[in-house]
C-alpha cells in the first residue's frame, strides 16, 4: 500500500471507494443508494479539496507522498480535506477533513489512521494544529477508537458530530 496525492484522474477510483465504503454502512439500503450520489466526488471539487489517496500494488514515481505519483495499483481509500479555510475550534485552528472512505475489504488494517496522518502532516505545513472532522453517524465509532476528542457544537445549526485530531507530542 502506498499514499500519494489524489489526481482528476482517480475521480472514478475515489468514487467506487466512497460508494462501497457507504455501501457498507449499518443502515437501511434505501439510505445508502441515496446518500453515495451526495457524498461522491466530482472534478468541481478538486478546486476546494486535496485528495489523498491509498493505493494497493503499484509502484512509486518521484519519492514518498509530497510529489510522489503512483503507477498502477487500485485505490482503497482516499481522504479529502480542505487547505485554504482554517476552522477555529475550543481545542485549535484546524483544517476540515471533508471525506475519509476505506473500502470495505481493506477496512480494519489501519489505512484510515495512515491517510488522517498524512491529512494532518500537510495541513500542518500550512499552520494548523489539527484537523476537524465532521464525521457521518456510522463513523463515530471509528473516530472515537481512533482517540479523537468530541467538539461540542457550537449553534443548533451545526453538525452534531464533530472531531478534533491533533498530533501526538
């Protein structure tokens, strides 16, 4: 396995990712086939979004996750994340963390911990202390195994189920 930057050309990869990761969920199918068409990505997004990408087999191009490129290999899991707006948090400014999708038979194995480190070490090249995660209900468990610490919302508008992951001192 192997992390590099996300391309317009993974836009079909990171898609099959997001809908089996969704498609995977604890709940009812009718939510799941109506929820992969909004939670899917589009080549509109990558002018708000770096996409990370895990990719199984293939072989790296140019060194490791800054610059690198990967040949061949499928994608099994993509994080997208949001560069340019800080959040301001109780715990820190962050970057927000938009989307982390693992397909569901390489779930388990650690990638989702590999690609949120990769998040925050480039976002911390850019001055945050962290990331927010407005994680989906049947992430939770997910986050909070990880160890990340809860947000309390902020106004009865905001997303219930917020995150904080910091780097480790």
């Amino acid at each position: 396995m192997s992390i590099a930057t996300g391309k317009k050309t993974d836009l079909d990869c990171i898609n099959n990712v997001v809908a089996a990761a969704v498609m995977s969920w604890p709940m009812p199918e009718r939510i799941k086939r109506l929820s992969v068409p909004v939670l899917s990505y589009d080549s509109e997004d990558f002018k708000h979004y770096r996409f990370v990408v895990y990719r199984q087999g293939g072989e790296i191009k140019g060194g490791e996750v800054k610059g690198g490129e990967v040949k061949g290999g499928e994608v099994q899991g993509v994080a997208a994340w949001n560069p340019e707006a800080p959040l301001v948090t109780e715990l820190g400014t962050g970057r927000l963390l938009h989307g982390l999708y693992i397909s569901p038979d390489c779930q388990g194995r650690g990638y989702g911990r590999d690609l949120m480190a990769a998040v925050l070490s480039e976002a911390m090249t850019l001055g945050a202390e962290g990331l927010v995660i407005k994680a989906e209900r049947p992430s939770i468990g997910f986050f909070e195994h990880c160890g990340l610490q809860p947000l309390s919302a902020t106004g009865a508008t905001d997303y219930p189920y917020q995150f904080w992951y910091q780097a480790r001192a």
